[in-house]
C-alpha cells in the first residue's frame, strides 16, 4: 500500500572512524547527531520523534534505547527502538511520519566493535535449542549461502572472486569461513548513522531543496530457520522489492536506478540480491562482470560509497545504504543520481530484507 | 516423557572506550582522590558524572568544576541480592548530591550496620549528610569511592 503523505530525507551524517580515537559510544552518537540536525539545518526542537536501532550484544548495553536517549536528544522526547535491523529504524520512522501525526523524525543506529569477538555476540542470535552449539555466526551463515549458490549456478565460486576483482582491491581480510577468499569481505568497524525525514509540508514550509524523496518501501523477513529454506534465494526480498517497487512503479529495474547501494557482506550475497532484484539475473552476471558493469564508475553505478567492502559497521550498513542513496539524490555525494535504489540485509543468510527507493522528484 | 533444559552461559567481554570526559574523572579520583562534574554553560549546571553534553540542553558542557567530598543524601537502598563480581550481600548505595554539583552520584555506602533494615534505614535518610572516602588502592573506577554518614 502507497504512502498516504510525500516524505523526504532532509539531513543526514555517517561516522566511521578511521581508527579508534578513544570517544565513548555516547559522545560518538551526539556529535552524529548534531551533524545531521546541522545538515538538515534544524534543532532538535524541529523533530517530533526519534527512532534508534542497536544490538545489545554489541554495544554490551541492554535496551539500547535506555544508553541512547540522552545523546541523541530523547530525553523528555518521543523515542522508541527497533532492535531487529537498522533500516527497520528507518521504516518506523517513514510509518510515523505518514500517520499525519509527525512531521519529522530522526532516525539513528550505531554499531561498536568493543566486544572482544563479533562472531560470539551474533552467535546469540541463534535459539538455544537448535542451533546455539553450531558454530553459527553471519559470517558463517554467508558461507553456507554461497555453497547452496555454487550447487545451484555453474561457476559460482569463480563468479564471485571475479565480480569482487572487478569493484577493485580494498585490502586482504581473511573471513575464515569457506568459499569466502581473502579480500571479499571486510572486518567490523565501529560506525554509527543518522538522518532525518520529514513530510512534504514541512518541506515546503521550510523552504528546504535537495530532498531525497521516498518512491517507495518494501519490507520482509524469512524464517529464522536455515534449513527451512533455501539459501540461494531470497523470497523475502522478493516480497520487499514487490512492495517497493509497485509503490515507485518501477517496471524495468535494470535501467531505472541511476545509484545502487546494495548489501554486500561478500560477493555472494550482492549476486544473490542484484538477481532477485532484476538489475543483473544469473545468466547476465558473467557477462555484467566482464562489461565492468559492478566496477567503479561502471554501467550499474554499483555501491558508489564503496559499501561494507570498504568499511564495515555491521548492524547500522543497512541504514548507511539508504543515507548513502538518499545522498546521491541530494546531491550531497560524489555519485548524483535522479533515481537510486538502498537495499539492505540483515541476519543470518540475510534473514531480513529491504528495498528504498528516492527520487529528486516529489 | 522427559522435558529437558538446556544451560547456557554467555561469555562475552567488552573493552568499553570511555571517552576524555569519563577518562578525566576517574583519573582524578584514582591519582588525586577528587570528584569533578562539568558545567553547561547554557543551564549552568554543574553535572555529576561528568559528561561531555547535557542531555537535557543538547550543548557541550565547557568547563571542570570540583565537588564534594559532602554531599546529602538523594535516595538509597540496601541490597540483600548476590550480584556477580561484588562482594557478599547486603550493600547499601544510593545517590549522592555532592557539594558544588546539581546532579547526584550513584556509590556505595558504608559503614552502617545492614543487619536490621528498618534501623539502617533511618540512618540513611534521605536528606542525611555524608562525607565521601576513597579506597586506599584505586584504579579509577566507581568501587574507588564510597559515602559514609558524616559526623
């Protein structure tokens, strides 16, 4: 169902530190914060509500929302959490904003690496019946993607190292897990983002240009079961990118989306999605890879920001990609763009899926 | 038929940066046995802990300002519960409103006989004048310190 009222980004900030400088998890938060209000040329007294989405384990703090508020300007405000994935921080903040009973929203997630092993806090997310005594962390659930990818598609494995040779070298990084080579994925860095929505009212109220204005939503979640399903597709965003794309009209989405910020914890992941996306099916990918078409400045446009490849801050990458994509429709990045597209996934294999897409156009 | 159970343990440790403000009060405990809030210019509250903002006004905090050691007593309580990694119950702590500060910090008391509540209650009263102490070895952290009835 289209959203009853138009609704832009109007400000955002992204901070990755280059290395670790020693700020607390709070003091990072207020100064994103104040750099997004800035951005937006508001204060905190223009946003009605704020939504934040963190993980427990890693920010080694339960009820993130409790830790949050003060830095990011909840206190005596309205601020609720989605826990389950950072774009959901973002859906919830859009959904307010289209009740008519908001006119803004800041939304905020963050992703620390003080736990001393990123692969045990996401272990936790495993029930304890089943599957808690495997040694079951993103990671892994990525490599089991990609060996149900290589039964499912000729050549996969050799399709992957070639389409994560063809977006350039970022570095040697050993993920541990096989299938996944050196140099296709990237460790942990603590990060942290945040935007700001408003409706078109307020917009126009405020006099305020380069808007990145929401086309369309979709949204979905697959069964947390990994053997209930099968891991070389991605039903869930099947249904996200029907959502989403119905909602923008978009019909012909390999020549729609002049940016694409896309999940890309390894190259199989990325394959999985640009197919069930439409933007390169299975049986264009080797000849998309041998165009150029994923590489820097290639014919996709893909990831311009360089994505979890290049830096790494795990629970918040899905809301970095809608402010990466919203930022090529304002103008506010390297990459301009008419029309782009965020995707973003979370969970083990991707468990969670969602689809984004700004236009300049309101 | 048997219903079983499963145990779990969650092994997972942090290494917490504490950032310059929080780094800047402990090492004055630890080095100096002082006790520092910071100031919001802009409400001119002096808060205790410090912390690099106010939450309430959104602006940086701009300067040092020492307090204590007196302080009243805000709230309090006794424990009777076993946490991991404290010593045996029962312990009492509560809020302090150190001298000079306009918010209360949290630390333990001592000193006052546990064995009957209701007595020891009486004794901690909110409103009741304490003096802070500092631990003879400290290592820059809240166990460094603790509140006693002053008198």
């Amino acid at each position: 169902m289209p959203l009853n009222r138009r609704i832009g980004v109007i400000g955002s900030a992204i901070s990755v530190p280059a290395e670790p400088n020693g700020q607390s998890l709070e003091e990072l938060l207020y100064e994103l914060v104040q750099s997004a209000l800035r951005d937006a040329h508001l204060t905190i007294d223009d946003i009605d509500g704020i939504i934040v989405a963190a993980n427990d384990q890693y920010d080694g703090r339960a009820i993130a929302v409790m830790a949050a508020s003060g830095s990011v300007g909840g206190v005596d405000r309205d601020i609720l959490s989605t826990p389950s994935a950072s774009d959901h921080a973002f859906v919830m903040g859009v959904l307010r904003v289209a009740t008519g009973q908001y006119r803004t929203q800041l939304i905020v997630s963050w992703s620390p690496t003080e736990v001393h092993s990123i692969a045990e806090a996401q272990r936790l997310a495993a029930d304890p019946y089943f599957h808690r005594r495997l040694p079951l962390d993103d990671m892994a659930s990525f490599s089991l993607q990609a060996s149900v990818l290589d039964s499912k598609v000729a050549g996969a494995e050799q399709i992957a190292a070639d389409f994560n040779a063809s977006r350039g070298s970022v570095g040697s990084h050993q993920a541990k897990r096989s299938l996944i080579s050196d140099g296709m994925s990237s460790p942990p860095v603590t990060g942290a983002v945040a935007l700001i929505v408003a409706d078109a009212d307020f917009i126009a109220e405020h006099g305020m240009k380069n808007i990145a204005w929401l086309k369309g939503m979709g949204w979905a979640t697959e069964t947390g079961f990994l053997g209930d399903r099968d891991l070389s597709t991605a039903p869930a965003l099947e249904a996200a990118r029907d959502q989403a794309y119905g909602e923008a009209g978009i019909t012909d989405p390999r020549h729609a989306f002049n940016a694409l910020e896309i999940a890309d914890p390894t190259p199989y992941q990325s394959l999985i999605v640009l197919d069930v996306l439409g933007i390169s099916k299975r049986a264009d990918w080797e000849k998309d890879i041998a165009a150029g078409a994923f590489a820097p400045g290639g014919k996709l446009n893909f990831n311009p920001s360089g994505g979890a490849r290049a830096a790494n801050p795990v629970f918040c990458t899905g809301l970095r990609s809608i402010v990466e994509a919203a930022n090529h429709v304002r103008g506010a990045a390297s990459s301009q763009a008419e029309f782009a597209l965020a995707h973003a996934a979370s969970g083990f294999a991707m468990q969670y899926h969602g689809v984004f897409i700004f236009g300049t156009q309101n | 038929m048997e219903l079983m159970t499963r145990n779990e343990a969650w092994n997972i440790t942090y290494r917490h940066a504490l950032g310059e403000t929080a780094s800047y009060f402990y090492t004055e405990i630890r080095d100096n046995k002082k006790i520092f809030g910071r100031r919001c210019a802009t409400s001119g509250r002096v808060l205790v802990p410090p912390r690099a903002f106010s939450d309430q006004t959104l602006k940086p905090t701009t300067d040092w300002v020492e307090v204590g050691p007196g302080g009243v007593i805000e709230a309090f309580t006794m424990v009777y519960e076993d946490f991991q990694g404290l010593p045996p119950p029962p312990y009492a702590f509560g809020y302090v409103m150190l001298d000079g500060a306009d918010t209360a910090l949290g630390g333990f008391f001592r000193g006052v006989d546990l064995s009957n509540s209701a007595e020891a209650a009486k004794k901690l009263a909110v409103g009741t004048r304490v003096t802070t102490k500092f631990a003879e070895k400290r290592i820059g952290d809240v166990l460094d310190f603790w509140f006693e009835i002053a008198g």
